[in-house]
C-alpha cells in the first residue's frame, strides 16, 4: 500500500479509534500489509494482528507514546462517549486537538490525517443537493462541533482531509431493520425526506482508498450513491423482509437530521468504487444473511 505522495511501498499507520469503522479499516489496512497501531481506552485491541496504545484521545497525558512512535498517516475514527455537547467537544475538539497537537510533536510527524466528520454539518432541510461547497449551517450543537473541528485540521501542520459520514449501517447495526420487522417503523407523511448512509465496509474502504491518494482534498463526503427517501428505503425493507408495508403516520417523525441529497462525486472522480452504491445492495444483503 503506497501512501499518497509519501511515496512509501508499507506504511505505518496509526487509528485512533478503533470501533466499527476504524476496526473494519485495520482488518483492510493489515491485509494489505501495513503496519497498523491502534489507539483507544480499551485495554486490548479489537484485533491481534494491530500493535495497541491505551490512550484517552481527550486527556492529552495519555498520548506522550505517540511522539516517539512514527507514523507516515493517521486516521481519527473516535465517536463520543455520550451524544450530548460535552461529549461532542470532548472527543471532537479537544480529542481531536490533543491528537494533533501529539502527532505534531512526533518524529517523523505523519504525513497525512483522516478525519472522519459527518453530514450533520450541513443544515438543509427541502431535499437540496449538496457537497461538499455547499453552505454549511448547522442548526444543532453537533454539526457545529465538527466544523469546529474541520477547522483545527485545516491549521494542522500535516495535509488533512475529512470524509463527512453519512449514516452508518451494515453488519450489527440493523436499528432500521430490526423496526420494520417488529412493525414498528412507519412512513411519512409529506413531502419527501431524504436521508444520506454509508455502508460501513465502503466507510473503511474510502478511507483506505484516501490514504493512497496524492493530493487529497480537504473535505469529501462519505455517502453512497443513492441518498433516497426515507419511506422509499422503508418499503424497500417490508418488501425484502416479506412483512406488511407499514402505514403512514399522521404526523411527521421529528427528524434532526434535516432532509438533503448529499453528492458524494468528488468521491467518486478520486477513484473510489462504492462495494454498495446504493442501499438496496447493503440491506439486500444483510437481509439475505439474517
Ligand atoms: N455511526 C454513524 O452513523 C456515524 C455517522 C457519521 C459519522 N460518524 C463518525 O464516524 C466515526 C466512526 O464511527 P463508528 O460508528 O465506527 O464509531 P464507534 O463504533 O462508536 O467507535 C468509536 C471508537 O472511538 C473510541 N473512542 C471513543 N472515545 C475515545 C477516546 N476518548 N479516546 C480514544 N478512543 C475513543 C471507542 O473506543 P473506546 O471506547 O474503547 O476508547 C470506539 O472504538 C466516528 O467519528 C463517528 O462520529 C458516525
């Protein structure tokens, strides 16, 4: 594996935050032959063939490994220990600026650093297309925090890019699934609400792929290539799981994600292939295997 224009036939990459996204990208990252350091609180890592750094993204004591350890690139996959605005800032802004402040130190520094943000930075709400100029005005705590952090990569000494995530879904995460096939989901009423998600082994894969990319772009947006409507991706999932269509609910479902069409084009022109373009190939799958 070459890492962009470092040059290098093996990498030493190092991922803070190993959890859904960040373990599946190990697993690709090893089979691949690089040398792969995970970080998080846990006392072991979520797989043997990954060397393992307990540390605390957000308590910067713990992080004085990571200076006399040299990494070409570095992936930042942490999510928050609670969803609320001190969880977010925790991990997002302080995490997040510990790990930079910690890689800078180091010697050689990392080349490169990935970021995984998310679409909750963009505020629209009618079914607008967006990427990844589009206007970001996000109307709650969350999208605000990771723009925040956007801005920490940018002053980062190293070149950085980050993937707003769409939705993550996939094997062991079949929330949706799980409500229509209890006959608890229902549609909506009104116009169409559009909803954006990224299939967790294409969330890894497009981050392995932007490792190898020469001169990646600051922001790209990781979603698939159908951002479909809400009820669309529901009677898509009645009809596969064989049960009633549900029924449309009298009022809308309170939604915070608002309802836009993210383009993920740059992704696309970068050379990324999408294993599930669309949901129908991911939750078709995860249905056949159920
Ligand atoms: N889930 C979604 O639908 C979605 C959508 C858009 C964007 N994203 C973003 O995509 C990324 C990957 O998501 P995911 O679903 O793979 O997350 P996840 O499964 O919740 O994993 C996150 C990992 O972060 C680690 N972590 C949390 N706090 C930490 C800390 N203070 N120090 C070190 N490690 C810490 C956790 O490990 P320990 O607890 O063991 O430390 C965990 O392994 C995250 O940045 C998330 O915010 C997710």
């Amino acid at each position: 594996m070459e890492i962009g224009a470092t040059g290098l036939d093996e990498g030493r990459i190092l991922i803070a935050g190993c959890g859904y996204v960040g373990a599946e990208l190990a697993r690709r990252l090893v089979g691949d032959g690089v040398e792969v350091t995970g970080l998080g609180r846990r006392a072991e890592a979520p797989l043997e063939a990954i060397d393992w750094i307990r540390g605390d993204l957000a308590d910067r004591d713990s992080l004085t490994e990571l200076a006399t350890r040299g990494f070409d690139a570095a992936v930042f996959a942490a999510s928050p220990s609670s969803p609320d605005e001190t969880g977010y800032r925790r991990i997002f802004t302080e995490g997040l600026g510990n790990l930079i402040d910690a890689l800078a130190a180091a010697s050689p520094a990392p080349k490169r650093l990935l970021f995984t943000a998310s679409t909750a930075v963009y505020g629209q709400t009618d079914g607008e297309w967006v990427d990844e100029d589009s206007p970001t005005k996000p109307p709650r705590y969350n999208g605000r925090i990771l723009l925040q952090a956007e801005r920490l990569l940018e002053a980062a000494p190293f070149t950085t890019s980050s993937l707003r995530l769409g939705g993550i879904y996939g094997p062991g995460r079949t929330r949706l699934i799980d409500q229509v096939r209890r006959g608890d989901a229902s549609l909506d009423p009104g116009p169409p609400q559009f909803t954006n998600r990224i299939h967790r082994d294409d969330a890894a894969g497009a981050l392995r792929h932007l490792l190898g990319v020469e001169s990646p772009a600051s922001v790209y947006l990781g979603v698939d290539s159908d951002p479909a409507a809400r009820n669309e991706v529901t009677r898509f999932l009645a009809e596969r799981l064989g049960v009633p269509c549900p029924a449309v609910a009298d009022a809308p479902a309170p939604r915070r994600a608002g309802s836009k069409r993210c383009r993920n084009t740059r992704l696309l022109r970068s050379g990324y292939h999408f294993a599930y373009p669309s949901f129908r190939e991911g939750y078709g799958e995860m249905i056949e295997r159920l």
